[in-house]
C-alpha cells in the first residue's frame, strides 16, 4: 500500500492513534515511508444504533426518520443528529441508509423514498428487504442539499488536536461543494501548525460536481467517491465523470484517487470479473491511486485485497497509452511553454527517446517531481528529496519529510530521502550523493541494471537542468 487513510467518521481519536503507532512501527520495521491521509467526516448524517441489534426492515413497510435522540432506533423508527431533514426533503426524494454506503448488496443498506414529512419527521416507504447492522448507519439525501458545514466542528477538533500532533501529510476533505470549502480548510490548517498539509477534495454528490473545476483549481489532489456518488447521480451517469474528472486532473498534474472499486472482498477472496476490468479501466483512464474502504476496514482478506488490486494494477499500466497522454499534456500547457514544463516534458521525451531505465528528480517539495509525472513517463521517477535546511533531522530521519511522503500518492513516482549532511561526510557534491542514492536504490529493486541510461532533472540556481547518465557495469 501506498497511503494510510484515517476514517475519523469511525471511532475515536484513541483508537486511531494505536494504528498510527502500530503503522510507524511496521514502516520503520520495513524501512518504507508511509503517508497518513485524515478523512474528515463532512456533513454526513449518521444514525447511532445505541442498542447494538441489527435491524430488520422489510420492503412494503414504513419508516420514520425523526432528529428526536432519545428513540431507540428500530425498524418503525430512527433517530438522526439533524434536525432540519422534514425542511429539505419532499415527496418522492429518495434516500438511502446503510453501514457503509454503498456495497452494492442491497441486503445491508436500505431504499426510502420519502411518503410525506410531519413537523421535524420524515416518513418513508422501505423499497427494498434490508438489515442494517453495525454501531453506525450513513444516512444519504439524493440530489439534495444538507444544510450542515463541509468543515463541521468535530472536524476542526480533530485536525487542531490528532491531526496536528501526529503532522498528517494529506486530508481527505469529506462532501466538497465548493472551492470555498477548500479555501476555508486551507486557512483552517494554516493556522494550526500544519502548512504543508496537502488537501485532496473528496467529491461525493451533485454539488461537487457541479463545482467541479473550481474545485480542481484549489485543491491539491481529487479523491472521487463513488459510493456516494453511484446513488446521487443516475447509474448511466457515474462512468463519464469519473472519465472526465480524471482526465481533467490529469491535464494539471494533480493526483486522482477512485475509490469503491472491489466491493466483494469484503467477503471472498476474489473480486468479480467486472471489478477487476473497472480497476484496470481506471488505471488506463489516468488514475493515480485506488483506495480501499471497506476491504480493509472490515473486510475477510485486507492483505489480499491490496495485492489482487496491486497485482491488477501493475498489470493494466504496461498497456497504458502514454504517447496519447503525452501529448494531451502538450497540447493543453500550449506554447509558448513555462520554462519548468519545457523542462520536464523534454527530461521525459529524452527519456523515452534513450530508453532510459528511470527519471531522477532533485527537489525541496515534491513539485518538481510531481511536475514530471504529469507527463506521465514509462519508467519510474525516483524523486531524491533533501529536507529544508533548519529542519530538524529527528523528525525527518524516522518518517522522512511531509513532501516525501506526500509523493507517494502520485503516480509512478517513488520518493526517497536524502540528506546533505551525509553527502558531506561521504566528501560528495549534492548531486552525487543524489545519483548514488538514486541508482542505489533503483539496483536493489529491479529497477537499474548495469549500463542502463538514467535521466537527471535538477534545478541549479535559477536553471532547470536535464542530462543523461550511464550506470556503471
């Protein structure tokens, strides 16, 4: 696995931190960086199913909604924390309910369609036989707007405290609507010691899609729901915005993440033929990463999930049509050419052009390595990053630096640490400290062999720098 994801609509702060503790260790026992990405919980609506029985529901029967908290939840009646539902909803609107929305096996979550409102309660018809299980149910209004705050206060507390003391790497900001919801997280974070904090938008209904550019725009990476988004838009709709949110994504160089893509894992230990081909399709669309929710939560066989998915992955990207991607990118930057883009796609036109065995990146914050992916090259980027000089070496040396692990979640790119006290010491120039490193790893991997070319991307001074290395025999 690539990034570690925190659902903090699931459990407590204690509860997460143990695994956080637990994922450093085994990263320090394997010797690998591990971004950590805290996913906010938005303006979601829960039901807190308080007596811990499952609930059976039976399609025919009526249901109330009610925000009155001191019911017990049962199947004539559940109780949700918001109060303004009757105000939002009418007849014929249709809502689902389930523990994790949605698997696809309508036995764990639940059709309503909406019959009539009365004071603050909503009474709805049951579409569908259903038992919902579990200490938590999501509640989801289709094609309508909750009138709750996309950076809700138990979000704010829990970046201000958990996310701040363990300097979480990405967030994962739940229901964005807007660019105004990134702009506020943005100010948020920054004045909670967390200024490196990358933020992906997480889209999960029609308002985000809505919004869509103006969200790109602001955010560092897209992560697209398709669990909320699959019931809020019709089924025919889903497949073209995930084809285009990715390819717009991959035009500008930010990072897209697909998530709900190997449903049956939580239960069997192969996915379904078509989850495979969607898994392989979004890899040929463009996609940077796929995230597991429920495989790995709850699920019978995580570790076989993320490796089938691996494996399926790996597999689809060596007939990715990446001439065709290269000159999508060419053609949307345009001439005349930023220096740094000129830069980058000629470091990956040389690379093709000598079949070189990887791309070596020099740089401070990952954008220089992040710039080069966007052309998505054949070959790995081994991004060598040197922490800022004043950093101090005991928070970097155990779990490298934020924009290390930050290049984790860009495709292709493979980020090391690197250290210019230890380029001193060794009597090395920076840059040949960088190569050794570099070629150091990449032999211990597979990646380069004897006599294979690599290409160098640094910045010197004010110049962006591209030239070609032989490895020796």
């Amino acid at each position: 696995m690539s990034v570690a994801r925190f659902d903090f609509s699931w459990m407590d702060a204690a509860y997460h931190q143990e695994t956080l503790d637990n994922l450093r260790k085994a990263a320090q026992n394997v010797k690998k960086l591990c971004p950590v990405m805290l996913d906010t919980l938005g303006p979601e609506i829960q039901v807190h199913n308080s007596t811990g029985e499952p609930i059976e529901l039976k399609a025919g029967n009526h249901v109330i909604i009610t925000p009155d908290m001191s019911k017990a939840p049962s199947a004539e009646i559940l109780p949700i924390k918001f109060g303004d539902l009757a105000k939002v909803v009418k007849k014929g609107d249709t809502l689902f309910m389930g523990q994790y929305l949605f698997t696809g096996s309508e036995t764990t979550s639940v059709w309503l369609e909406v019959v009539e409102t009365s004071g603050e309660n909503v009474n709805c018809l049951v579409k569908n036989a259903a038992t919902l299980a579990g200490p938590i149910f999501t509640l989801h209004a289709s094609q309508v707007h909750i009138s709750l705050p996309t950076l809700s206060e138990y979000d704010k507390q829990v970046i201000s405290t958990w996310g701040s003391r363990n300097n979480v790497d990405i967030i994962s900001l739940s229901h964005t609507r807007s660019a105004n919801d990134i702009r506020e997280l943005k100010a948020f974070i920054q004045s909670h010691d967390l200024p490196d904090t990358q933020i992906y938008a997480k889209i999960e209904n029609s308002e985000g899609l809505d919004h869509f550019d103006e969200i790109l725009k602001e955010a560092d990476g897209i992560i697209i729901s398709r669990g909320d988004l699959g019931i809020d838009l019709p089924p025919e709709n889903v497949f073209m915005f995930q084809k285009t949110a990715i390819h717009k994504c991959n035009l500008v160089g930010k990072p897209v993440i697909i998530t709900r893509v190997v449903d049956s894992m939580i239960d069997n230990l192969r996915p379904t033929r078509a989850e495979a081909t969607d898994v392989a399709n979004a890899v040929l669309d463009g996609t940077d990463g796929i995230l597991l929710g429920a495989e790995t939560l709850r699920g019978l066989y995580p570790v076989d999930a993320v490796s089938t998915v691996g494996r399926i992955c790996a597999e689809a990207e060596t007939v990715y049509n990446q001439p065709l991607q290269f000159k999508k990118v060419m053609s949307f930057v345009g001439d005349p050419m930023p220096h740094e883009e000129s830069v980058a796609s000629a470091a990956v036109g040389s690379a093709i052009k000598v079949k070189a065995a990887a791309i070596v990146v020099f740089t401070f914050s990952g954008r220089a390595a992040r710039l080069v992916a966007k052309y998505r090259p054949t070959m790995p980027v081994l991004a060598v990053i040197f922490p800022r000089e004043g950093s101090d070496p005991s928070k970097w040396r155990s779990y490298g630096t934020t924009q290390a692990r930050q290049c984790f979640a860009v495709r292709g790119v493979y980020p090391l640490m690197g250290s210019t006290d230890e380029a001193e010491t060794g009597g090395l120039t920076k840059e040949e400290y960088g190569i050794k490193l570099a070629l150091n790893y990449g032999q211990s991997v597979g990646i380069v062999k004897p006599f294979d070319r690599v290409i160098i991307f640094e910045k010197i001074g004010d110049s962006s720098v591209v030239k070609i290395v032989e490895c020796e025999g």
